[in-house]
C-alpha cells in the first residue's frame, strides 16, 4: 500500500489549550514571537552555529540560581558544542562534558582552548590567508576563458574543475557548489601546507568546517533543507571574517578565565559513569536531545563528511549508536533502552495514544511505525543516563536539564519536562522542580511550545 502523508496541522492539542488556559507560568525569559533564543551572538559561542543549540544565558541562569562557585565542578552530559562549558569557563568555574559526535567533540575543544599567543595566532591568520589567495588565484573560476581564444595555459591558469575528484562521494554537490567547494580545499590545502603540526592548526580547521555550511546550499530550518544552488561564493573572506571574530574573543580572554580548567571526552551519555568520577560534580548543566524526531548527525552531516569524520553510511552509524535515541532514522533492531521503564504508565498512554493515531490515518510509512519505539527508547536512554550521572553528582548535587515539549508524533502532547521528572524520581533523584524557561512555536502547527528547565538533586 503507497504511503500517504497526513500533515499534523488539521489536530488541535487539548493539552496546549488547557495550558493556555491555566496561563499560570511565566516564562523566565521573553522571545521574540516564540522564536527560540540561540547561542549566534555571544562571543566564542559564535564561532559555530548549531541549529538545535541554545543560548547561554540558560547555563549563566542555572549557575547563578544554584550559586555555584570556582571551588566546584560543572558537567555536561550532551555537551553539544560547549555552550555549558563555555559559559563555566568565563565565570572561571572548572567544567567537563560529554559528547556522542566526534566533531562537536573537537569543536567544544576548540572553543574552550583559549591559552593562545595572540601575537603568533595573528601572524598566522595573515600568512594562510595570503596564501591562500594566492593559491586561489592560480584558478580559472569563469565556465569559459573570456580572453581572446586563449588556453588557460596560455594566460597561466589552471582549471579549478581538476580538484572535484577530491570531493567525498557523499558531499553531493546538490550540497555544496563546485567553485565553494574547491576553495574550501584549497584553502585547507594551505593550512595543511603551512600549519602542519603548528599548535595553532585546530583553530583553522575549525575555523574551515564551521564556514562549511554558510558556503553550502543546506539551511536548517530546524530540519534539513536545500536551497537553490549557489554556483558561487567568497569562500576566502567568508573564512577571513570568522578567523576575525575568533582573534577578537581570544584577546579578551583574562587569565582566571585562560587558566580554568575545562575538558571534552568523546563518549555515552548512557555510560557517562565511565568519565565522571564518583561523587566529583557539584552541578549538572545540560540540554539533551528532545523527543522530535530530528536526526542530530544530519544537523553536522557537512562538517562530518568534508573533514572526514564520517565519510561512509557506516561510519555515521557508529556516530549514532553512541547517542540517544531521538530519531526514527537512529533506531535499531536490538536497541532496548525500554526496558528498565517498560511498567511507566505515563510512556504507555502516551504511546497507545500514538499508536491509536496512527491507526486513524492508516500511516504506512517505515519511520511511522517506529514511533512508538522511538518514545520508549528516547525516553529508557534518559533514564540510563539519569542513573549513571547520579554516581557522578556529589550527595545534594543537581543536574538541570531544558528540554522542550514535542508534537512530532501525529501530534500527540509529550509533555518531556514531566515525563522525565517522574523518571527521575524512578532513578533515586528527589524534589525535581520543573521551571518554564521559554515558550517556543513549531514550523507544523501554530501552538506555543513550552522549553522548560527540569531540575533533580541527589540524596543527601
């Protein structure tokens, strides 16, 4: 039987509607017209763009209403790109995270390195870029030689199409451009040329990947989207002017905030025992993935295949085995995170509510029919990672969460702020406290959805 898609708009949200109508909470902080609040202009948080982050005003919030000191620890089980890490760091607060993607990892390493010489890291921006120009320059970029019947061998260019062999198989150019995509690697070409085994090379290969997108034909929206090809772009200043903004955050840096000590570990949420040490963390600061289906290797899919994170179906999978599971396309045969809360009456209504729905619509659809999985997966995986961050919290330790309520499932209210303080509570955490952070809208319906900061404490 074909697939018929059955958009969620035509539902209404009776648990939206009723709380519209208690309208008893204010949020803790206002946005614009229910757009969420993003990390884009804060300095270093701004050196990459993270769709699905959040700002830091959330971490600097957490921080100061639990009145944490520089004698602590923070940590962050999903450190992302080190929004929470970040935020420690300039209040000179020590901090650790996690994280299940190899180049968010080297990204919040990146961001949270800031003893650097600025003289030399200056001097090095004006070589590579020099060079690089130089190097671009060589290249013919128009689609045929203007110059009276010329061979580019005669006016001393080069044909930049000799360089597309180099492009992964898996970076289309329905992705990325030719022109953008040669000039990237040239330009790579050049700090590999010059920077090789320089103390300062990460910097300009991140400052290389997270250009990667704005040179590219993919927005997010938040999902992943194509827009009408750029045949074209001025890759070189677009990577100048991030190297700017870098050099300008890095001289601000003081040296409480240079010498604090902060670390980023490749690994599990779900085994996070393994990298906290017992009873070590004082505070807990994180936002986890939401339940609505988006597919987070796909939000650094570029960034993960041009520098060779991942460059094959295989190697994402390994990638996304590492994480929770929050996406129909990031479920497995054997996964069986369900299990431990397979008796929680809540997940169950919420999920025969699910399965009743699709029923109705008579979906048909693979990725439909792993809904329900999905939930009881996504939701068995936080409570893994509740227990496992209990052993690392300190006794009267708290871990604060934001997490956002989700439609994503034929529109079916999952209230996760609440679902996941009663697991919690399951998990050996007392007093959760839930805290409307922000009211958020969704590009399916026109509800206001709540994002709210769920905070646990460990037994004394």
């Amino acid at each position: 039987m074909p697939y018929t898609y059955h958009p969620p708009t035509g539902r209404r949200c009776e648990v939206c509607e009723q709380l519209e109508r208690d309208g008893n909470a204010n949020p803790i902080i206002e946005t614009q017209k229910g757009k969420a609040s993003s990390a884009n202009q804060f300095p270093f948080h701004n050196w990459y763009n993270f769709v699905l982050g959040y700002t830091p005003e959330f971490p600097e919030y957490v921080l100061e209403r639990e009145k944490i000191t520089t004698s602590d620890v923070v940590a962050d089980p999903f450190v992302g790109t080190g929004t929470t890490l970040i935020a420690c760091k300039q209040a000179a607060i020590p901090s650790i995270g996690i994280d299940a993607n190899d180049f968010m990892v080297d990204a919040a390493q990146v961001k949270l390195g800031w003893d650097i010489d600025c003289v030399e890291f200056e001097r090095c921006v004006q070589l590579i870029l020099s060079e690089a120009r130089l190097s671009i320059d060589q290249y013919n970029w128009e689609e045929a030689v203007l110059v009276a019947q010329l061979s580019l061998f005669e006016i001393g260019q080069r044909d930049y199409r000799e360089l597309l062999s180099r492009r992964p198989a898996m970076l289309v150019d329905r992705y990325i451009s030719d022109k953008p995509f040669v000039k990237a690697i040239l330009i790579a070409d050049i700090i590999e040329t010059h920077l090789l085994n320089h103390p300062l090379k990460t910097l300009f290969d991140f400052a290389l990947n997270a250009i990667v997108v704005p040179i590219s034909n993919v927005r997010y929206g938040p999902g992943f989207g194509v827009i009408k090809p750029k045949d074209d772009m001025d890759v070189l200043s677009i990577f100048a002017e991030k190297l700017r903004r870098m050099l300008i955050d890095l001289k601000s840096v003081k040296p409480i905030q240079r010498d604090t000590l902060s670390a980023v570990v490749l690994g599990d949420s779900r085994c996070a025992s393994q990298i906290f040490e017992p009873d070590s963390i004082s505070l807990m600061i994180t936002s986890p993935p939401y339940p609505g289906d988006h597919e987070y290797t796909k939000h650094t899919r570029l960034e993960l295949i041009f520098r060779g994170y991942a460059t094959n179906l295989k190697e994402f999978q390994q990638i996304k085995r590492r994480m929770i599971r929050a996406s129909t396309t990031n479920i497995y045969i054997e996964d069986n995170d369900r299990q431990p809360i397979s008796d929680v009456e809540s997940i169950q209504i919420l999920t025969a509510e699910i399965d009743k729905r699709l029923q109705e619509d008579g979906a048909t659809s693979g990725f439909e029919k792993l809904y329900t999985k999905l939930v009881w997966e996504y939701f068995g995986g936080m409570y893994a990672t509740f227990q496992e961050c209990l052993i690392g919290l300190r006794p009267g330790g708290k871990i604060a969460l934001l997490v956002s309520d989700s439609h994503a499932f034929k529109m079916v209210h999952i209230q996760t702020a609440k679902i996941l303080a009663e697991l919690g509570l399951r998990a050996g955490y007392v007093n959760p406290e839930i805290l409307l952070w922000q009211h958020k809208t969704s590009t399916s319906h026109n509800y206001m959805l709540r994002e709210n900061i769920l905070i646990l404490t460990k037994p004394t």
